[in-house]
C-alpha cells in the first residue's frame, strides 16, 4: 500500500472539508448525488467515447497502482543480470537455461530465452524493443485516461452548474427557495474541478512516473542481456547496469 498515496487524498478532501466547516458551510450541502451523477457519468461516458476498450480498461486496472504501487527493484534485477553475466562467462550461456524455470515477469524470461538460445546482441535488442515500444505505448495511452478525465470533469461540472440554474429559474416564484438552490446547482462545478485536480490529474501523474520507472527497468534488461551475450566483462556490466539505478554521484 502507498500511504503516501492515501495520506495524500486524505489531507486535500480534509483540507476541502475542515475549509467549510471553518467557513461556517454545512457539510451536508456539498452531498448532491444529481450533481455527483452528472459530472462522474458524464466524465465516464466521454472518455469511453475517446479511448478504444482495451485502453480504458487498462487504465483503469492501472488506477490501482497509486495505491498498490508495482514492485520496481532495479537494483535488485541489475544484480540479477550481473550474476547471469558471471555464469555465462564461467560456464556458457545454455547454463543459464537453468534460470528460466524461476522467472516469472514475461518479458525478463523472453530476453533470457531469447539469450540462452543463441541470439546475437543485436537480433536480441531488435526483438525486444519492439516489445518494449508496445508495452510502452498501451501505458502512456491508459496514463491519458485520467488526464482525459481532468479535461472533461471541470466543463462537464458548469454543465451540471446551468443546468441545475435552469432548474432554480423555474423556481424564481419561490424565493425563499433561491439562495439554496443557487448553492445546490454550484455543486457540480466543484464535484467537475475537485476531482480534476484532486484526483484525476494526480492519478495521471503517478502513473507517468511509475511507467517511466517500469521502461527504465526493462531497457536495463535489454542492455544487460545485450552485454552478455557480447561476452563483457561481469565487472563492467555491474558497473554500467549501476548507472540505471544511481543518481550520477555515487562511486
């Protein structure tokens, strides 16, 4: 669990909440499931208008990763990958056929098969980047979801805004009516630019980082198995493999 991810939704809803109370707002009034109806139905339905099925349904899936992050151990992987360096150097790279049965991320056990079956560095990075640039690009498309979602809630929230005026305005013979009407039909504008910006966009924003660091793994990956298959050295592969998961300013 990222509790940083959920201390986070927590302080900015408090935040909003505790600011009308101090106000001294009622709670209650920003409770409107007509509002909540259209900005979340309507932000919905226009980005499964935008986005083909399989992008928005990994886009959602993915939403669950602000909060159950994917593990990314680089460093542990690069060490992997040294190790292998140092079996095939010792024993020829089909011992490290062994290997294979104890990996369990897909596109790992592709590159070593497609190392352990005797692939040049060059057919091995060939093969593998066209999967990366697939696996990359469904991820930037599904991160798009939610900023698709930031776009549309705040237009669809004045939306919701005019037409609950529209409502108020059938209402103009009761005026003691108005003010509370007024104040209902405002609802939807902040439903539509809270969740933009308290939610949506933030969501987008994560993921982009989490994709980054995903690709960032896996073009180690293809360089690590890229080296090994040239027969390098395990000491320069451990230390070029070092500086994927380093700032630049460690030894």
């Amino acid at each position: 669990m990222d509790k940083l991810s959920l201390f986070g939704i927590l302080i900015a809803v408090g935040g909003i909440l505790g600011g009308q109370w101090l106000e001294g707002g009622s709670i209650d009034v920003l409770a409107q499931l007509a509002a909540f109806a259209i900005v979340f139905g309507g932000t919905i339905g226009a980005v499964m208008l935008q986005h083909p099925i399989h992008v928005f349904l990994t886009g959602l899936k993915m939403g669950g990763w602000v909060f159950v992050t994917p593990v990314i151990d680089v460093q542990k992987l690069a060490y992997q990958i040294t190790a292998w360096g140092s079996v095939a150097r010792k024993d020829g790279i089909l011992a490290l056929e062994a290997q294979l049965r104890n990996i369990e991320d897909p596109f790992v056990a592709k590159g070593l098969q497609l190392l352990v079956d005797g692939n040049s560095a060059e057919k091995i990075r060939e093969i593998m980047d066209i999967d990366l640039q697939s696996y990359e690009t469904l991820r930037w498309q599904a991160a798009r979801v939610w900023e698709s979602a930031a776009g549309y809630a705040p237009t669809i929230g004045i939306l919701g805004a005019v037409l609950g005026l529209v409502h108020v305005m059938q209402s103009l013979g009761e005026p003691a009516k108005l003010g509370a009407g007024i104040a209902v039909a405002f609802i939807a504008t902040i439903y539509g630019v809270g969740s933009a910006n308290l939610l949506f966009l933030p969501i987008a924003g994560k993921l982009k980082i989490i994709i980054q660091q995903q690709v960032n793994m896996r073009e180690m990956l293809i360089d690590g198995l890229c080296m090994i298959s040239n027969a390098e050295n395990p000491r320069f592969i451990e230390n070029k493999l070092r500086g994927y998961y380093t700032d630049g300013t460690q030894a």
